[in-house]
C-alpha cells in the first residue's frame, strides 16, 4: 500500500452527526493491518481523545493534541511542549473580564473552568472528559510559580463579542498566537510555533521509518489546512471551509455521510 499511516482531525471530520464514531468507519479502520498507525490530530486535550481511540479498537497510538501544542508518542512519552506564556494568557483573561465570554484554560492533561454554565456542560459532553473547577487567575498564580502556560485557550460566547476579541488580539499578538474560529461563537487559541503538521512531523521521526508522504491525511477547518499540505494526500470533507477544500487533493463526502470512511474504503479496494 502507498500509504502508510492516517491522520485524522476529529470534530466535524471524523465524528458523525451524533458526534461519535460510525459502525461504518471503525469497520474501515479495523480492515487495516494492525501495525498501520491511525494517528488523531485535534485541537482537543488527550483525555478527550483516548476513548476515540479505544473505540477503534486501536491502542497506544500517538496523539497529537491541542493543535500539535502537545504531542504524545505511543507510549505517552512527551514529544513536543509548547505553550503560550502565563503573562499572556493573563492578558487574555483581563482583557475579557468585563464581558461576557467563557474562558477554558488547558495545560497537558489538565483542563480548568471557572463557570459551571451552558459553554462548560456543553464541553464536558462533547470531550466526555470532567474539568477542574478553578478561577482562571488563580491558574495564571499556578503556572507562574513553574513559569509554565497554557497549551490553549478557548473562548466561547456571542459571535459580536468572539469577534472583537479577534480582532484586539490579532492585532497585538498575529506574530505569537495561532487564532483558530472554529464556528462563529468559538476561538481557540494557541502557540503560534506549532500545527498539526509540526506534531507530526514529530511523532514520524520518533517512531516509524516513512515521511509525510507516506501519510493519508483527513480535516475540515483552518486549522487542518498545514497538515493537509504537507502529507502525501490530503483529503477535505465535504463540509470543509473553502479554504481548506482549496488546498485538499480530495474532497469526500461531508462528515455526517461517513466521508472518511468512504476514502478508506476506496483505499482499501487498491491493496
């Protein structure tokens, strides 16, 4: 076979409408040997990951989370550690005090909330994962004593308001910060240094014996558009950003239709 790995962002690419993993697609994915690496990329922390991976039925793959910000060998060895600067995750904090955006803090394995409201239940059912529940600044104190910081932070709330927030820290901060809107109520934030395609980057040199060209790679949002360069193939599902489809050397059907499922099949037939 041509390829020798899959690398897959997660939401709105490789969960279906119920936010899951098709019978379909874990079908597909088990058809392969069982030494083929299937290698999650998301801007989700690991916890939020591993089950997806058990659901699979795959075990101890590498993980690369929050963006490429932290990336996993599979083993659980840390590969790659970058984070934004506590100060700087201060300023966001500040800067968002007299509005009325949800902040969520994320550090490795670790995920802080300060408001046990609609933004916060709505993470903890979709990741599937519980959070720590603690002032943010009180997690700014945290971080400063060991001069750490966070691998992402997320900002949800009303579109007008995400969207000023944009703006304030494109504008300050376009040179240190990746800036990722996920949908219209959603920022996420993270290390301007790191992608997915960097993590992966990683995670080929460490354990296996074949390039990016070697890899398969499935996404939808901006986010996904370096990884999907930067493989062998890259493939945009049908619900993708524009952008992304632009650079994509494939689109599939939308992920609600089991598009990756669909190139895994087709991929299959060419053993």
């Amino acid at each position: 076979m041509k390829y020798k790995a899959i690398c897959s962002d997660i939401d709105g690419t490789l969960l279906n409408s119920i936010r899951d993993l098709s019978p379909r697609l874990v079908q597909a994915v088990n058809r392969f040997p069982e030494k083929f690496p299937v290698i999650l990329a998301s801007s989700r922390m690991p916890d939020a990951m591993r089950h997806l991976v058990t659901d699979l039925r795959k075990h101890s793959q590498p993980l690369i989370a929050y963006n490429g910000g932290f990336v996993l060998s599979s083993v659980g060895e840390i590969l790659e550690d970058v984070s934004i600067p506590v100060a700087l995750v201060e300023k966001i904090l500040r800067l968002t005090e007299k509005s009325d955006i949800h902040i969520s803090l994320y550090q490795g394995e670790n995920w802080y909330e300060e408001k046990d409201d609609y933004w916060s239940q709505r993470e903890v059912k979709n990741t599937k994962v519980q959070c720590t529940w603690m002032k943010g600044l009180d997690v700014v104190d945290l971080w400063s004593k060991d001069n750490s910081g966070a691998h992402k932070v997320m900002c949800m709330g009303d579109s007008n308001e995400i969207n000023w927030l944009f703006g304030e820290l494109h504008f300050a901060h376009a040179n240190d910060l990746h800036l990722y809107r996920s949908s219209d109520t959603y920022l996420e934030i993270a290390p301007k240094a790191i992608s997915k395609a960097t993590g992966l980057r990683k995670i080929l040199a460490h354990e296996y014996e074949f390039e990016m060209e070697s890899v398969i790679a499935f996404g939808d949002n901006y986010n996904d558009i370096d990884l999907l360069q930067s493989v062998g193939w890259g493939v945009a599902v049908e619900n993708a950003k524009p952008e992304v489809k632009a650079v994509a050397k494939e689109i599939t059907l939308h992920h609600k239709e089991d598009g990756v499922a669909a190139v895994l099949e087709k991929l299959l037939l060419q053993v």
